[in-house]
C-alpha cells in the first residue's frame, strides 16, 4: 500500500546513540540532486566527478526547490553537499530562497556523482559512435574502462582530492562501488544526527542519492530508478530509523511514492560508534580532510 504506515516485520535492536522522546517531531532527510550543470546543458550526460556551474535552467531547478521546501515548513539542522561545484551551488540557491541560511553545511566526496572512467565527459552521441549498445548498456551498472592514474581527469590528479588515501580515488565506478562510497559518511556521520532527532538536507547527484535513498530504505541492490534533477525528494524517519513515508515534491504537490519496508532498514548502526557519536556533534569528519 502506498503511502500508509505498515508496522515493520521485525523491530530491530535499538541503535546505540541518543534517546529520543517518543513525542518528538518527525525525523525529516530531504534528498536533492543538483540541478542541470553547464556540461549537461550542452549535451554531456555523464559528468562523474567533474566541477561544473549550473546552467540557467539548473539555477531555476534550485530555486524551485528551495522554494518548495521552503513552503513544506520542514527545517533543516545540517546540510550535507558533495564537494562537486553543481551540487553546492545548488545547496545554496536553494537556501537561499528559505531560512536556513545559517544551518551547518559540510562537503564530503562520499556525495559526488559516479565516476564513469573514460566515459566521463563525452557526449552520448560520441559515446555512441565508440562503443556498441551491448557495453554502453552494461556499463550502467558495471564500472566502464577506469583512467589512468595519469589522466588530468582522475582524483589523484586534483589538489581538492589530496588528503583522500589513493585507494579511495577511482578511476571508474559501478553503481556497486557508490553504494560502498556513500555508506561510510550515512552510518558514521548522517546517522547519529538522526538518532538526535535532526532533520537532514543532502545535496548530490544522481548516483549518490539514488544510493543514499537506497540505504535509508535497507535496500543496497541496483534498480532502474531515476531522480530528476533539482527534484526534492523527503523521507520522513521514525525514531528507529525506519522510513515511513516517501514523498516527491514537484510543482508544489506532494508524489506519494511505492516502495518496499525491510527488515534492516532501521538498523543503520555505526561502523565506529565511538567515533560516530564525537561525529554526531562535529559533522565536520565528513569533510574530505577527514578519515570518513
């Protein structure tokens, strides 16, 4: 059923951390992919872990979004970007058009797009023109062909990336490896402050909110499922970590949207709890000088 609130199967062990009162508000993450960057505008799909400004539609598309959580009355105690320029130019166009312009924002590469290897940046028809359907096709969920360590696109070869051990620096991904990506920054450092009862803006991409929407809900596997960009997506959290409800805001309606409860979806638990509680009051860690 959609939209209506099925008790889980099976409670899991309360997560070590903070109580929080039973009468608390509601737990609020709000998943919003940046808005259309200048590459994109001009026909380059898969930007991966490249730095972009937003074009003018992707200007437009922060806005409304903003303005449409604005007017959901939902506030925000943290704001979580990627440290890519489109995602963060989005988070503030959005805050912008709100109050919450004085929240605590942190940047993580954990939030960045996919990175496609050496599809990254090419057109879709140039792409098209260099490798049959079959491995285009494959490459949506397997890594495509990495770069060499040398190439001016790959992380070793920008400054921002520096203080990232190397083998945390891809030269391709599959969907698998952002989902590995994502986890560590969602049960160390988002989690805690969830567990405190705040509520969470994550700024990112396509790749890393789709993983991120994916974990909330205790689901790690790959399906086709699109998040259009500058689109807020909110999913409202119980106390145990459970999503109860998932909703898109479009054109100021609200999408109530199918999806399936799990078992261990409330069963975010820190992979350090002692580092994560210090995280819960320093989401600083989440930064890309930080061993998150």
């Amino acid at each position: 059923q959609v939209g209506v609130m099925i008790p889980p199967k099976k409670q899991p062990t309360p997560a070590e951390g903070p109580k929080v009162a039973t009468d608390a508000p509601p737990i609020f993450v709000v998943l919003l992919p940046a808005g259309e960057s200048e590459l994109q505008a001009k026909g380059t799909q898969k930007v991966g872990w490249g730095q972009d400004g937003l074009s003018p539609k992707g200007i437009e598309q922060a806005k409304k979004a903003g303005k449409l959580m604005s007017q959901s009355g939902i506030q925000f105690d943290a704001v979580f970007t990627s440290v890519q320029k489109q995602a963060v130019y989005t988070a503030w166009t959005a805050l912008m058009e709100g109050h919450d312009l004085a929240v605590p924002q942190y940047k993580s590469y954990r939030l960045n797009d996919r990175h496609w290897g050496k599809l990254q940046g090419r057109s879709e028809k140039d792409l098209e023109q260099s490798y049959d359907k079959e491995h285009l096709k494959n490459w949506m969920k397997d890594a495509p062909p990495p770069l060499e360590h040398s190439n001016v696109q790959h992380p070793m070869q920008d400054p921002l990336y520096r203080a990232i051990p190397q083998t945390l620096q891809p030269g391709s991904e599959s969907m698998r490896n952002v989902f590995d990506r994502v986890l560590p920054l969602l049960s160390d450092n988002i989690t805690p402050m969830l567990q405190m009862g705040k509520s969470i803006l994550v700024v990112g991409h396509d790749a890393s909110i789709y993983a991120m929407c994916q974990l909330l809900e205790g689901d790690d596997e790959y399906e086709d499922e699109e998040f259009p960009q500058g689109e807020p997506w909110i999913l409202e959290i119980d106390q145990e970590l459970f999503v109860r409800k998932k909703v898109v805001l479009n054109d100021g309606f609200l999408r109530r949207l199918q999806f399936r409860f799990s078992d261990t979806a409330g069963d975010l638990v820190p992979s350090n709890p002692e580092k994560a509680a210090g995280n819960a009051g320093n989401a600083g860690n989440a930064t890309d000088n930080a061993s998150v």
